[in-house]
C-alpha cells in the first residue's frame, strides 16, 4: 500500500526498519493490493516475465508508531513481499527447487507465526512509501488468534537483583532488541524472572538512544518468576526478544507477584546492621563473602564493579564494540587462571581487548609493565623468547623479545601489576616454545619459578642462575586465530588457560554505538547508569588480589553442577580416554564462578552464565576432530533445514531445567557441527 508523505530521514528510517513484527500470511479480502495475477494472499504477479511470486503479511503485533502516527499506516494495510526479496531464505528452505513453487510458498507459510522486520521503499516519483518486509523466520508452530505482544529481555549478563536496583533507582538500561520506535513493552524478562510494568507510563525513554529506557514509577512494577511452560508460552523467540499471545499475556497479568519496591525495602531491613552487633541472619559463607568485600573496600580506593564500568566506558570511548558479557567473561578468566587466551577470526578485536585491559589497569603508559610479543612461526623452543646459556662464556644471551628482564622486573616490584601480550601466539608451536611457562603453570603459588639455567652451570650471573618466580603480579594472555595457517592447542595447555572466543558483533550495532560514541565520563554515566571513580588512578597488585576470593576446590560447586560434569566427562572420555573433565578444570570452574564480580554483594552475571561460560571455555574447546569420530557427540547440523539436531553433550545439556540452560555450550556445539557438516573436521 502507498501513502503520500514527507520523506522520513535516515535516522527515523533505520530505527523503523530495526523493529520486530510479527505476522501472519493475510486474509482474502478486496483489500489487498493488486498486484497479483488473483487476489489472493499469494499468488503469482500479473506481469509473469520474469515470474515472480507475490506475497501480503497482516502485522498481529505492534508496530512502530511513526509508521501509523507519521505515516498514517492503516493497521489494516499490509505489508508485500516478493519470493524475489526473501530469496535466500526461501532457497535455505529448498523451496524454490519444489515442482510447484506456489503451493509450496502457501505451506509453508499459511497458519503460521512470521517474524520479519518493515523495510520502507519511497517511491519519488508519487512521493509515497511502500511497506515491504525482510523476513527473518516462520514458526513451525500454529498460530494463535489474536494480537501479540513483544516481549524484551535484558542481556544475560544482569542478574534480577541488579535489574531492580536500576529500575529502583530510575536508572537507564538497554533493551538490545528493542528499540523506542515501539509502544513501551508492558513485560520484560531479566534471569529468570518477568517485570510487569502494569502501568504503561512507568517507563519512559530516551532522548539519546532509541535502545535505552527508564522507570519512571518503580512502585507499579511487578516481579513475577519465570513460569515453568515459558517456553511454550512464547512464540517468535530471536535473539533478545520474544513473542506472547494476548491470552497467555493475560495469564501473565494474572500470576502471582511481587512489587519490586516492597522486595526493596525488606532486603534493606534484613541487610541492616544493628549498631554495635553483627547482623545475625548473615549466613556463614554470606557473613564470610561480606567480610571480604568490607576488608577489599578498606585496602581499595577502586571497587572492583567501578573497574568494569572504567573498562567498559574505555571500550565505548574508543567505540569498539564488546559487550558486558565479554568484558566481565575476560576480567574474571585473568583473576583466577594463570593464562587466558583470547580466539576468534581475525578482526574481532582479541588484541585491542588485551591493549584496553592494560590500559584500564593503568599499564598502557607504562611500557616496562606491558610487554607484547609478537609471536613467529619460526618460534621452535623456548630460546626463542627466553634466550639461551652459553656454556663457553658462562653468560646467559638474553631473546630479543627482552621478556627475561622483564619478568625480572616484576619479580623485583611485587606490588606492581605486569601483562604479557603473546599476539597469534599459535602461529609458531605453542607446545615448543611455550613448554616451560606450561609446566611452572602447574605448581602453587609461590611455587613458579622459571629455571633459567641449570643449577650446576657456571654462570656468572647470580640473578639469571636462581632463576624468576612468576608471582601473581604477572598476567598472561594471549591471542589466537583458528584456521590453517595456526597451530593446534594441545589439551595440557588447554587444561590450564580459559579459551575465549570473541564473537563478531553486527554491523548494525557497531554503528550505533559509533553514532552514541562518549565525549566524557558523565555522559557515561548519564546513559549507562553506570558510576566511575577514579578513573585514572593505577590499579596495583594489592588492589587486584583484594579482588581475587581465594580457591575453595569443589566446595564452591553445587551438586547439581558436579554431576553436569561428571556425566560431560563421561561423554566426552568415552569417545578419547585422554580428554574429559579433570579435578583441576572442575576446581578451576568453581573458582572462576566464585569470583565474579559484584555490586553491591550481588554477582554481575547470573550463576548459570557464568557456569555455561565455563563448560564453553574450560570443556568443550578441547572437542575437536573428524566427523567420523566426534559428530555423535557434538551433533548434526542439516544446511538445508538449517536445523541442529543434538548429540550426547547437548542431550544431556537439555536435560537441565529451563531456566538454567547452558545456551552458549549449546550455541557453541551448533557451531562445531556446522563446521564437521562443511569442513569434515572442527578445530
């Protein structure tokens, strides 16, 4: 359909044309446009040179205001679509090759849930906008009558109790998903948990950026826990948002909550320490964690949440795009492992995130406290970065790479943090050159002393010759791609490092963020809610152990997580007896997870991320091989239906309840079948 309007700009365009809809293939009516050789929902066009298949979509969701109030789109109207625009999805679907391609088109999307996005077309000449779509996916599911609701949720990373100090408080928070071009959503879904805004003025938006909202009226906001059948509930599930019917919406409104405000206020009395006494509902491991903090915050003018804002707003000011999840994600890898590396494709940003880490701790000036090393492919042994001993002159011949004297140098300032960069540290072999820091990486703290030469050498160096103890002012990090022309890790190594890998962000969401780039903390602060302090004071090792909760072994797991990891290690040792789920690994995972970082006494990141965050990158980047031999495990993934189908790690994955599914392990085996069904093999 056709309207005569004012050209809308590129701004208003594009926030348009970044909204979900849902849909359903429309009504035989007199109304649809005549564009077809019938008047019917889908048919063929009139002109069948070339021919071409036209298609109507009836919106059964919300849809952007500026369409209806600027526009002055009829809910009524419907949006087209030609086989010709959504060619690569229909081709996925094998459509296009079926004998009679109409029928098919009406099978497959007749009765059914459509998930697409407006894609505005302005006609010069009569100076009016045509509504297209670009469709994302049908739902297999049949439809259900009446209108839909969006239904946003926050990004993983916010646990419930973080989300309702910031709608408490009024604070700004980001809907990835959604955007303001829509009606206020009247749900959203944060871990585990729906918020019913049962006003719709309790929300409001920004002036700034069209992704970030406010509650105006905490007081209206009802938290309501995540129903057990959610997922049958939901309909249209992608990425950060979903679906609900306007009767499941009711049941909803219905259910049992509990105002976010009077939660509170009781969280605050029972917090609250009585003057001259300990607060006696404090349970043990809570008295003991509360400990922690009050003797950190003493020894600390930084708080630890206040150090991921800083590094946050540093990525932000230098507009690159990583998300919360990632900076938390490679905080905590450094706090409790010895070695983290950063993975992905090129140009994802693994080494400018290991450059934004070093500078957020105050090293990036400080070039004696920052050492990269360039890895070579000629890197054999460790020589290469070390150096070597001459036996005739009894004088140790420092590398180039000059990483002796400077662990020497942190060795000698205990109280000063120091990071090794090793950048595409697999082009040479990590198992060669690397060999002696993986075996120190095995010994206890205090216990990692780097042996230089042989202790019956004649050297005449008395510092060289009692070698260097790699304290844990140290960092080590390195980068890694994964293709041909790398190495492999081998699973000593990786027994021993947290794996990474960084996805690409869209392109779409880069630029926004470029769009809002940050000229000042106060901005920041103003659109993130977020505080910073002492932004450009030196985070010492002092400050960064105060951080650190010291290792608890599988205390600090729960039994249901044990058994997760006894049954993975089953799995995966009953295809390879040499890899699985070690003691170590399965200690090291309990201490990632005790370790994330808090505000105000509550974790950054739900429990259960941060759990698939390490079965992701402690367990499952060791599988690898040939389809032949892992595709069982992993899972098949069939390119024509685009659908995965799991194998034994995910079917024991599945087993768990909803709300604590390991999505990003899941996500991650999909990946790796994708790779056996087009390569033969996964890395």
């Amino acid at each position: 359909m056709t309207t005569t309007i004012t050209r809308l700009n590129e701004l208003d365009k594009r926030e348009i044309e970044n909204c979900y809809i849902i849909g359903k293939l429309a009504e035989e009516s007199y109304e649809l446009p005549r564009l077809g050789e019938e008047l019917k929902p889908i048919t063929y066009t009139s002109n069948k040179d070339p021919e071409r298949i036209v298609f109507y979509i009836q919106a059964i969701s919300p849809e952007p205001e500026l369409l209806l109030n600027k526009l002055g789109k009829s809910a009524n109207e419907v949006y087209i679509s030609f086989d010709t625009h959504s060619r690569r999805y229909f081709e996925s679907k094998k459509l296009n090759n079926a004998e009679n391609r109409l029928e098919a088109y009406k099978e497959h999307l007749e009765n059914k849930l459509i998930l697409f996005k407006p894609r505005l077309t302005y006609d010069d000449k009569k100076a009016t906008y045509h509504y297209n779509i670009e469709l994302i996916f049908v739902d297999d599911e049949k439809l259900e009558k009446g209108t839909y609701f969006p239904v946003p949720s926050m990004a993983k990373v916010t646990t419930s109790m973080r989300f309702k100090k910031i709608l408490q408080e009024g604070k700004p928070f980001q809907l990835t998903s959604y955007n303001s071009y829509m009606d206020l959503p009247e749900f959203i879904v944060c871990d585990r948990h729906v918020y019913h805004f049962t006003d719709p003025d309790a929300l409001k938006k920004s002036q700034t950026n069209p992704n970030t909202f406010y509650c105006n009226d905490p007081k209206v906001v009802i938290e309501i826990p995540l129903p057990e059948n959610w997922s049958y509930m939901t309909k249209g599930v992608y990425k950060d948002i979903s679906f609900i019917s306007y009767d499941n919406a009711i049941k909803v409104r219905d259910m049992d909550g509990k105002p976010i405000i009077e939660d509170f206020e009781t969280q605050n009395k029972e917090t609250e320490t009585p003057k001259g006494g300990s607060n006696s509902k404090l349970l043990p491991s809570e008295f003991d964690s509360e400990t922690q903090d009050q003797k950190a915050h003493l020894n600390n003018s930084i708080k630890e949440h206040n150090f991921i804002y800083r590094l946050d707003y540093l990525a932000r000011k230098k507009n690159l795009s990583y998300s919360l999840e990632d900076l938390i994600n490679f905080h905590t890898s450094l706090k409790t492992s010895h070695f983290t590396i950063l993975g992905g494709m090129s140009g994802t940003g693994k080494t400018e995130l290991a450059n934004l880490y070093a500078e957020a701790l105050g090293l990036k000036d400080k070039k004696s406290n920052l050492k990269v090393i360039s890895v070579k492919p000629s890197f054999t042994e460790p020589s290469d970065i070390l150096g070597f001993f001459n036996h005739q002159s009894g004088v140790f011949m420092e590398s180039e790479t000059g990483l002796v004297s400077f662990l020497k140098n942190a060795e000698k300032n205990p109280n000063e943090l120091f990071m090794v960069l090793f950048d595409e540290m697999n082009l040479g072999q990590v198992e060669h050159y690397f060999s002696d820091f993986i075996s120190i990486l095995e010994f206890s703290k205090g216990e990692q002393r780097l042996e230089l030469v042989s202790p019956n050498s004649l050297c005449y160096q008395p510092e060289i010759k009692e070698g260097i103890l790699i304290g844990d002012n140290v960092l080590f990090v390195g980068t890694a791609n994964f293709d041909e022309t790398t190495k492999d890790f081998s699973n000593r190594l990786l027994d021993r490092a947290n794996v990474i890998r960084l996805d690409k962000p869209s392109f779409v969401e880069s630029k926004r963020k470029e769009e809002n780039s940050l000229n000042s903390t106060s901005q920041y602060e103003e659109e993130e809610g977020n505080e910073l302090k002492n932004i450009t004071d030196t985070i010492n090792a002092d400050m960064f152990r105060g951080w650190i909760t010291e290792e608890r072994g599988l205390q600090s797991l729960k039994d249901a997580e044990l058994d997760l990891l006894d049954r993975i290690h089953e799995e995966i040792s009953s295809f390879d007896s040499q890899t699985g789920v070690s003691f170590r690994i399965a200690k090291q995972v309990g201490h990632y997870m005790d370790n994330i970082p808090k505000y105000e006494n509550d974790p950054m990141m739900p429990r259960h991320v941060t759990f698939d965050y390490q079965i992701k990158q402690r367990i499952l980047s060791k599988i690898r091989g040939h389809r032949d031999q892992i595709d069982q495990l992993v899972g098949i993934y069939d390119e024509h239906t685009q659908k995965f189908t799991a194998g034994r790690l995910g079917l024991i994955i599945s087993e768990l309840e909803e709300e604590e599914e390991l999505s990003i392990s899941v996500k991650f085996l999909q990946q790796k079948a994708k790779e056996l069904m087009r390569n033969g093999y996964t890395l």
